[in-house]
C-alpha cells in the first residue's frame, strides 16, 4: 500500500467537507468552505496517480472550480454515468451540474494570478425544497432518482429524469439527517440521522422497511455527518457512529431479517464516514493453484473524528489497515476508484489522502459473472438486466460514451427533454453499409446496447461506436469518414487491474473489416481478427471519455441480449470471452463442432456442416466450484467432484452452508451444475441423473433420469427447471410430485433460425422462460401446451410506440417482474419514438395499442400479478387518451363481469390474483379524465355501486 498526500488538493486551508472520484477515474471533485461561498472543485486524479504528471507543468491539476453555492458544501456527488455532478450545501440548495461541451480555458491560461478553468461546468438546475442545510446527496443506481437530506429531519427524492420534479419528501426522523446511502439495486435507501436512529426505506412505496435504534441508543455527541454505506453485493449495510460497551463502532446491519450482531470496532472517537469499495473480491491464488473456492467478500474504509482511518475485508476478523493521526482533524468523506483499488480521503483540516493498494493485499475482483452469479442468489436476478431498465425514456450511457453522449445526444437538457438537438435535424442518411442504411443500422444499435452491472449497481454498457453515424460536424465523423470499420470494438485484452497504467487515455481500437465477414457459419474463428488493430480512432476534443474502463467491461460481457442479425453477430460476439457456464455456447471454437446450431432435416441446411440435430452447450465439468443460491440469506453450495474412490465408483460431495448451519451429502457421480432456492436444491450429474434435496439435505424424490446431458438448470420456490443438451425443457413441482411440462421440445422456436439459448430462467410461479440470441424470448404455456413469444429485440412495434404520456410516476416501479426481465432496457417508453417522429400518427397509435395488449397478454402467461396490473393501467390510460371507446368499454365489462349471478356465465372472479373488479376500481379514475366518457363513467361507477350494496 501507498499512502500520498497531495498537498496541492485544497480549499486554501478552508476545511473539505466532501470528496468523490468521477466514475471514469480521470477527475475528483472536493466540496467545502470557500471565501465567502461554498467552493466545489474539479481536480485532475493523472497528478495524483502519478508522480510524472505531478512534476509535468503542462499537465493541469485544477480544472473547474464553482463558486455558486450561497455557503458551505457538504457532499459533491458524481451520477454514475458521470455526465452531472450533485452538490448540496448550508445554503439549503442541491445544485446539478453539467459540463458544458468544447469551451476552451476561460481565460487565457496563466495570465492571470487566478488559474484558468481547463474545463467548464456549469450548474443546469437548482433544486429547492429543504429548509435547513443539505447535508448529504446521493444517486439511486441507475440515476433514477437523487436523494438529498438536510437538517429539516426530511430525505427529499427528485426524479432525476426531470428535475425539479419531486417524488417524495421522507419524513420520519425526528433529528438532523447526516447521511443516505441507496442498496446496489435501488430497492432501498438508508438514512442516518442525530435523532439516534437509521431508517431503511423502500423504494416501491416510499415507506419504512425498518427502525433500527438499539446500536446508537448510547451515542452521545454529535457529528458533522453520518456517512452510512451498502455493500456492494447488497448483503450488509453499515452505519457510522454507534457505540458498543460504551465504545465507538461502525455497525453492520444484514440485510436478511436487519440483524445488528457485528460491527468494526476500535476507533477511539465517532465513525464520521464509512465507504464500501465498489468492487466484491475473493482471495488471491497463489501461483495459479485453485484451492478450495473461498467466499467472495466485500471491503469497507471506516473514518472517525479519531483522525485515523481503517480499512476491512468481511472475510477477516481484525482490519486490514489502520492509519492512526492521517489528519489534524476529522476525517469527512471517503471515496474509491472504481477500479477498487484507490481510496481518497478528505478531512476537516483541508487536506486529502490518497491510498493506493495492489490486488495481493485486496484480493481478486470478481468478473462480471460471479457477481451477477451473487447478484442472482440475492436478489433472485441478475442486476444486469434489473429495474430501471425501462424507467428512463433518456438513454443513460456510462463515462466510456462521454464523447458519443455530447454528440449524440446533442442538447439533451437534464430535464429529460429532448431538445431540438443537431440530432433530430439532421436529414436522413443515404450512405449505406452491406445492404443496411446507417440510420437503420443506427436504430439497430441503439436497440441493442448490451449492459451488464458491476457491483456498486452501476450500469456497463458496451461501447459502441455510434459517432460516425451522426452528421453532427465532429471531428470523429470527417476524419474516420464512412468506411466499413464503423462498428469499434475493444480488441486489447487489458486485465482490469492493468487498466490503471493504460494513463486513462487509450482509446478503443476499429477493428477493419470485422462487419464484412459473410456469415456462412453462424460462428466465424474470431482468434484471427482478434488484435488486428490498425485503425487508430481519432481522439474527439472532449478528453473526459476515458475507455480504459470499457476494457475492464468489454473482458467480462455476460449476459448477451438481442444479439445482432448478419454481419454484426460477429461483432457483437467478439467481445468478451466465451462464456463459461451453460448460458452462452462457446464463441472460439473451431468448425467441426458447430453442431449446436440449428437444422431440421426436412429444410436444406444452410450451414456448412450438416446438422441433424438441435444440440445445447453442456457446461464444463469442474475439479471443484461453489455457488451461492437463494434470496432469503446468503447459502453456499460447494461441490467436491471425486473426493474419493469407494470400491472403483468415483464420489463427488455436495456441501450446503447457510448462516453456521450446514449439511452435505455424496453422489456417485461427477457433479456438472448445483442450483438451488429457498425450498430446494436441485444437483445435475455427469450420469445424467438429477436430484432434489430439500433445504435441509433431505432427499425428496429418487433421482430423476434425464434424455441427456443437462445444459441448465434452475430452481425457484419448490419448481425446478432443466433444459438438457438435446434441447428439451422440463418443469417441476417437487412438492406435489407434478411434471408442469414434460420434455418439451425447443424445436418450434428454435427451427429455422441460427439462434442459440442465451439465457434461461424460472419465474416464482413456475414458469419457464427461454431467451435466444436472436433477441426472441418465448416462454412455455403449460395449460395451452404451446410456445409463446413474449419478448422480440427486433420487434418494430417495440420501436415506435409512445406511451410515455400513460405511465405515472407511481408505476414506474411495478412493472418489474420476468416481462420486465427479458425486455431489459429495449423497452425505454418511445425511445425511438421521438426519432421516428416521420412516422404518421394513426400508423403509432396503432402499433402502440397493439404492443400494449402484447404485454398484456404476456404478463398474464407469465403468470405475473404486478406487471399484468401495471400494463394494464398503462393500457387503459392509452385507451382513454386516444379515445379507443369500444375497447375501453369492453374492458370495464370484462373487469365488471356479470352484474347478475347466472349459471351459465364462465366469467372468473379474479385475474393471478387480483380481483377484476379491484382493478375496475382503479381504472374509473383514468376514464374520468377525459370528458368524453362521462357516461362510460357514470354507468360502470354505478354499476360498481350497486354490486357493493348487494
């Protein structure tokens, strides 16, 4: 470990209040005490990372600095896109800021005794509510929303779609709210408070979750602030200043049940601020042995008014690191790099540290499939592809499309509006590329970012480069012009820990020719196009864009969605390794085993190699391997294969662990995958045979006999779910002994197409969802006995709706569940809708009614409640707006049923649940917006009336 103090980081002997580290890496901002006004300043990190650029005059190390805060700042906060900066002050305001795009120095640079601004920020929206000093502010994951808190004892939330907009002011403390901090999937928001308590609250309705006083019932004193902080992986959530024995302590509260039984202990003073790396590690091998898989673990910074800092890993007992006397003062704020190894620390005495760790004293970070693997165990789903994916009707890029974002999204205003930008201008593109003109190519990627999720919940999507597209007049487009490199990749294969040396700066490489590859085979050898980089992309002005990030992506894509058609499958492929687990079939693999890909044998093969039958990838068996399973408590599966040899038959173990309790069991077979729910865990063996445990190691049915090889398996409740190599699918109820589907072919949606499986996964209710590369998701009706689509990448209704005038703020939230899940981001209400605004009105009204009874009927075969209730409103709204009478009517009386009982009437009560006339109930209001239906009204909200009375 380093330790560095800059000293020219500083507010000129004024104390720093708040410091936090641009999630691109290449800048930090400070906020605090300036002459007469709050200061927030933008510094350069290149000087603090390294001692050359310190030295190098010609290297700035101050580059905005904003004096527009009435007093005090305390916290500055970056939008994990990295486009706004929040502030909030003593002022009682939360100012947003926005760099304004390619202005040069304000002034002259070094001509004045004040140094020039490198870069120009400026503030785009001033939010007021509170009527005390904001003391804290925080971004939910996915930029949603901005929480602010203040010592007017409220948390208010902004929508940060369209500021100033509020969503909800939390009122419950009872004391000066000192801190929030958002879980990693925005279901949550914590808050720390004076009044000796920390409340988590949910983000679906806005009310308590929890109360927890018991840890700070004996603090006395008070602190500048209460920096709490959520881990990473969502698991545990630790607050500042609490006290145990009368001692400080930083306390972890679980997530599971909020228990309080641990905390870090040792300062001598107040915790002030405690800071979770962003990244979620395991234990460093040693020399590329694999011992038994160790469990992943977080690490934490703990700050104090003691002036020392310590630094833990939950996987030790005592700390890490501790830095006793690192300022004169309280320490204020703390915050990593997202790399994971930095941490930047700021105090009271107008000072900053920075530390800089190696990846042997941390350990390994997690590639981006573990974690979702972890992710998927908490919360039952990856947060790849988790809410907020179709809350925005902006799209939100990540710092590594900073550059394209300017261009692209051109006076984007932070409202959410589109303004008219050079973008919706310009007239269409004619050239055109392989058959494709750009515009569409254009649409096509835009429908097709591919995003996974690191850690700390922020989005990654892949970069790609879209700037030529645009006829913006950017340097990019006249110099790269319209060749066929138009689709860039990163071709380098930078470790993400290496990502620091590449200085930030290296672009992505063009790889030349990749779009022309003709596409006989659905799978090209991608190895020699690999590192062909000779196009070297033209750096834009704006130097804020860094991609060294999109390396530490680009190496670990998992979840691949709506994959491109043609040309561009190869592209989008070669990012990424080959996946290992059952989800993606293996990319680089030579010809002869192309046999995953499809054909019947009735249609002539257009493959090279015949291929009779439909084959899935099988996983890899492995020496050893651990998962973690189950939403309620992290539970540990760990396989053993061959731990030992009894009588020639080769035993493998299965060993269960959750919270101390533990059970484990042998099989006689090699183990290929182990899954399991809060009910069941489910074992797939190399024989072929599948076993189901309950959660306690009873076995609850003799093994099963499977057709063939498994290629996936998922549990889900007492459902277990198993698609086989031979591409068939079947469903469980364990609990009553029931098969809901039974060795069910994947042929009819696989049949005529050179699509995969990508991904699978099991709804609650037992109901088995298959995604291919295509970007075609289907699930399977048990009662019909059919394959029905449910979700469609390339479908053209999904690009010209707009519906965005139907969804309300409130139900922004209910709409996640499984539809939800295979959509992904596809869905941003009208994304393209304001594009494709040459699109006559009657032919998008009519699209968007047609989508919306899609989703609809969808969400009611995939058996889920909220969705169904969710679209539904949206779909009554739409009906109510463009003046659908007919449909409208008929819906209410599907809702209503018959006013008098009949015999022969077959209406159902209820709907997944939900009482039809519950629902009625909510959609009247809709109807009585527009004075059109005032009879519709009137007749149904009698009619209502009149059952009630009955």
């Amino acid at each position: 470990m380093k330790l560095l103090k800059p000293s020219w980081v500083n507010h000129n002997g004024k104390p720093i209040f708040s410091v936090d580290i641009h999630p691109d890496g290449t800048k930090f901002a400070t906020g605090g005490q300036g002459e007469d006004s709050g200061k927030v300043v933008i510094w350069n990190m290149a000087p603090v990372l390294r001692e050359e650029d310190e030295k190098n005059e010609n290297i700035p190390k101050l580059l905005c600095q904003m004096d527009n805060h009435l007093a005090c700042v305390n916290c500055v906060r970056w939008s994990n896109n990295g486009l706004y900066l929040a502030s909030g002050g003593d002022d009682k305001l939360v100012m947003v800021w926005k760099r304004a795009a390619f202005i040069g120095p304000s002034t002259v640079f070094g001509s004045s005794s004040k140094l020039a601004n490198v870069e120009q920020w400026r503030c785009v929206m001033i939010l007021r509510n509170h009527t005390g000093d904001v003391m804290d502010v925080a971004w939910s994951p996915h930029d949603v929303w901005l929480a602010s808190c203040s010592v007017d004892n409220t948390i208010a939330i902004w929508n940060a779609r369209k500021f100033p907009e509020i969503v909800m002011t939390l009122k419950g403390h009872t004391g000066l709210v000192k801190g929030l901090t958002w879980d990693p999937v925005g279901k949550y928001i914590a808050s720390q408070a004076d009044d000796h308590s920390l409340k988590v609250w949910r983000t679906m309705d806005w009310q308590l979750e929890t109360n927890i006083t018991k840890p700070f019932s004996e603090c006395g004193g008070t602190t500048h602030v209460l920096r709490l902080s959520w881990s990473p992986d969502g698991q545990y959530l630790v607050s500042a200043h609490a006290m145990n024995n009368s001692g400080p302590t930083a306390q972890i509260i679980e997530r599971d049940g909020w228990k309080t039984n641990m905390d870090f202990v040792g300062h001598r003073k107040a915790v002030t601020v405690v800071k979770f790396n962003p990244k979620i590690f395991k234990k460093k091998q040693k020399n590329g042995s694999t011992p038994k898989p160790s469990c992943p673990y977080c690490c934490c910074a703990v700050g104090s008014k003691d002036r020392s800092l310590s630094v833990w890993l939950t996987s030790l007992k005592r700390p890490l690191v501790v830095i006793h006397d690192l300022f004169d003062k309280s320490i204020m704020d703390i915050t990593w790099t997202l790399n994971g190894l930095g941490l930047l620390v700021c105090s009271m005495d107008g000072t900053v540290a920075f530390l800089d760790f190696s990846q042997d004293e941390l350990g390994d970070p997690l590639n981006e499939e573990e974690k979702n693997a972890i992710h998927q165990n908490i919360y039952g789903k990856s947060l790849a592809i988790m809410m907020g994916s179709q809350l925005s009707s902006t799209i939100i890029e990540n710092p590594e499309m900073l550059k394209y974002q300017q261009e692209r999204q051109g006076n984007q205003n932070p409202n959410g509006a589109q303004a008219s930008g050079p973008e919706n201008q310009t007239p269409k593109l004619t050239n055109v590329l392989n058959g494709e003109s750009l515009e569409d190519i254009r649409k096509n990627l835009l429908k097709k970012q591919v995003e996974t999720r690191t850690a700390d919940g922020r989005r990654r999507i892949t970069p790609l480069c879209i700037a030529q597209l645009d006829t913006g007049g950017t340097a990019a487009v006249n110099s790269i012009g319209m060749k066929s490199n138009l689709l860039l990749t990163s071709a380098s294969k930078i470790e993400p820990m290496k990502a620091l040396d590449s200085r930030f700066t290296e672009r992505s490489k063009a790889t030349p020719g990749v779009t022309s590859v003709p596409l006989t085979i659905g799978i090209t050898p991608l190895d020699r196009v690999k590192d062909s980089s000779s196009v070297k992309e033209p750096k834009g002005k704006d130097e804020t864009s860094s991609d060294s990030e999109d390396k530490i992506v680009v190496k670990s894509m998992t979840k691949r969605k709506g994959e491109m058609e043609g040309a561009e499958v190869v592209e989008k492929r070669k990012k990424g390794r080959p996946r290992k687990d059952a989800k993606m079939m293996p990319i680089s693999q030579p010809f002869p085993q192309v046999t995953f890909l499809l054909s019947t044998d009735k249609e002539p093969s257009r493959l090279t190699t015949p291929v009779a039958l439909l084959k899935l990838p099988t996983p890899s068996i492995q020496k050893s391997f651990s998962t973690q399973v189950s939403t309620d408590g992290v539970t540990y599966l760990e396989v053993e294969n061959e731990v030992s040899v009894v009588s020639g038959s080769r035993l493998s173990q299965l060993k269960w662990s959750r919270e101390g309790r533990e059970w484990d069991t042998l099989l006689p077979s090699r183990i290929i995958i182990a899954t399991g729910s809060s009910d069941v865990v489910a074992v797939a063996c190399e024989d072929r045979t599948l076993s189901v445990f309950t959660a306690c190691g009873r076995r609850l049915i003799p093994s099963i006999m499977l057709p063939a090889p498994m290629s996936a398996l998922h549990c889900s409740g007492h459902f277990v779910m198993a698609l086989t190599a031979s591409a068939t699918l079947s469903v469980w109820d364990v609990q009553k002994q029931t098969a809901l589907v039974k060795n069910e072919s994947l042929n009819p949606i696989l049949s005529g197409t050179e699509a995969t499986v990508s991904q699978s996964f099991l709804t609650r209710q037992g109901v088995a969802v298959v995604s291919l590369s295509n970007g075609k998701t289907y699930c399977f009706n048990s009662s019909l006995e059919t394959w029905n689509l449910i979700a469609d990448k390339q479908d053209s209704l999904v690009q010209c709706t707009d519906f965005r005038s139907c969804v309300s703020s409130q139900d922004a939230l209910g709409s996640m569940g499984p539809l939800a899940l295979t959509q992904g981001r596809n869905l941003s209400a009208g994304r393209l809708a304001s594009r494709l605004s040459s699109t006559p009105h009657h032919l998008q009204q009519g699209m968007t009614l047609a989508f919306l009874e899609k989703q609809l009927a969808s969400a009611l075969i995939l058996l889920s409640a909220s969705e169904y209730r969710h679209w539904l409103l949206i779909y009554a709204r739409f009906l109510v707006n463009e003046g659908y009478e007919l449909r409208l009517r008929e819906l209410c009386q599907d809702l209503l049923g018959p006013v008098h009982k009949s015999s022969s009437s077959s209406w159902e009560t209820t709907v997944l649940g939900l009482r039809k006339r519950d629902l009625l109930t909510e959609v009247l209001p809709v109807i009585g917006q527009n004075l059109r239906f005032q009879r519709l009204f009137t007749e149904y909200q009698d009619q209502l009336e009149l059952l009630r009375l009955k």
